[in-house]
C-alpha cells in the first residue's frame, strides 16, 4: 500500500515569482525518481490551484484544497465548494485542520456537513484530528478523538468511510518543535481503528488511511510515520521547500 505524503502549503505562495520558483524547485526535486511506493497530494491555496495543476505534470501528484463550504453554489460570499474544486481538477480536500477549528472556531458538526458535501462530489476527504497539550496531559486525547469522529462523521455512510483519509496532527506538536513519539502516535493509531471497528464495524482491511501531522520533515519522518505504523503523513512547513519535502519522500520510498 503506497504512502500518501500530503503538503498542506497553507496561506504561502504571495507572488507569481514565488509560484513560478516553487514549480522549478518542485520539478528539479522531482526529476527523475520513481515512485513505487508513496503518492504525492499538494494542496496549495485555492488562488494557485490552476496553476498547479498546468504547472506539475507528473502522474504521481495529485492536488487538493486546504478547505470547502458545504453548499454546492450560491450567495456565500469569500467561499469556494467542493464542486468548485471537483471541475477545476483537484480530487482532495482538507477538513477540520486544527487551524480551521482554533481561528475559525469550526465544529465537529460543520466539518461533518463538508465531508458530507466531499463526498457527494465525489472528492477524497482528509479530515485532520487531534488533541491540545492540556486536553493531553489531562488524559483526554481518547474522549477528544472519539468525539470528532463520532460528531464528525454523523451523516457519513460505511461505504464512504473506507474512502477517508484521516489525518491525526496533535496541536501542541504543528508548527512547533515538539514531536510526539513513535510508540504515542501508534497508540493513538490503534485507538482511531478501534473506533472505526466498534462504531462503523469495519474490518482492518476496510479502514482509512491514517495520517501523521505535526512537524514533519525528513528526520523524524522514520520515527513518527513508519515505526508508528501511519500510512503517510500531512506535511505543512516542509512542504514550501521541494528539496527537503521530496527526502521525506525519499525516505518513504526506501523504506517502505
């Protein structure tokens, strides 16, 4: 099973010179290397996004958006939907980032109304999950995870939910330099299939992919993606940087 490395590049990218220096460092980075093993899912802001899709032809990459509305069209000023992104030619869409959820105040139930509109798309849905230091450290990572499936997935059918990508980024460890252990994150993995088992009865094989997110880059990438046993992992600062984003890949690819 290929690993999926997911570059969320967030609100970066200004100009058309940075864009048009991202797509030469991307290319140059990209050159060459067969991927046998992982898939590669950029998600740059929506104003790039055609851009993108003209500017990196290579059939191992593939482009989502860092956020939808859930209604297909109408007077919402500022916001784009998942039908929107399904014609210009992106297949993924993150949902229910911590970010979202801190600055947005975004709910369990909103990010259940977009998965909902995702999927009746047709797009793949990466929805972002995790725990803050203090909900950790006062033992409730289980309670918080377990309420933003439960909630998050009201309306979600067990057909669809094969289809998901979770992606688990604890919030204390996002843009910081704090890392999360191989052994914590594999508990935490095996908690999110209990979950899935228990409340959708899926079988191993059924499950989502689970992603790692949190200050990822080549170094930790062994520690927090293979030997916590994640099928790929949600890149955000990294990602601005082809060069060091492609050895994360590098390492997936020689050792998976």
């Amino acid at each position: 099973m290929n690993k999926l490395i997911i570059g969320n590049l967030k609100m970066n990218i200004i100009s058309k010179i940075e864009r048009d220096n991202y797509f030469k460092s991307f290319r140059e980075s990209i050159r060459g290397k067969k991927f046998q093993n992982t898939s590669i899912i950029l998600c740059p802001p929506i104003i790039h996004l055609e851009y993108f899709l003209k500017g990196i032809k290579n059939k191992n990459v593939s482009f989502g958006v860092q956020n939808i509305y859930w209604e297909n069209s109408g007077a919402y000023t500022g916001e784009i939907s998942s039908n929107m992104v399904k014609y210009i030619g992106a297949e993924f869409v993150v949902v229910g980032h911590s970010e979202r959820r801190k600055y947005f105040n975004e709910t369990n139930s909103e990010v259940n109304k977009k998965i909902t509109a995702i999927f009746k798309n047709k797009l793949t849905p990466v929805m972002c999950i995790g725990e803050s230091l203090a909900e950790r450290e006062a033992g409730k990572t289980k309670k918080v995870i377990t309420e933003q499936i439960n909630k998050g997935l009201t309306e979600v059918s067990k057909a669809n939910i094969s289809k998901l990508v979770i992606a688990y980024e604890p919030i204390w460890s996002i843009g910081t330099s704090k890392i999360s252990t191989g052994e914590k994150i594999m508990s935490v993995r095996i908690l999110i299939q209990k979950i899935f088992a228990d409340k959708f009865g899926l079988a191993i094989g059924k499950m989502p992919k689970i992603l790692y997110g949190g200050s990822v880059n080549y170094k930790n990438i062994k520690e927090v993606c293979l030997e916590a046993g994640m099928d790929g992992v949600l890149v955000g600062g990294e990602s601005l940087y082809p060069a060091s984003f492609m050895k994360i890949v590098d390492v997936l690819e020689e050792e998976n």
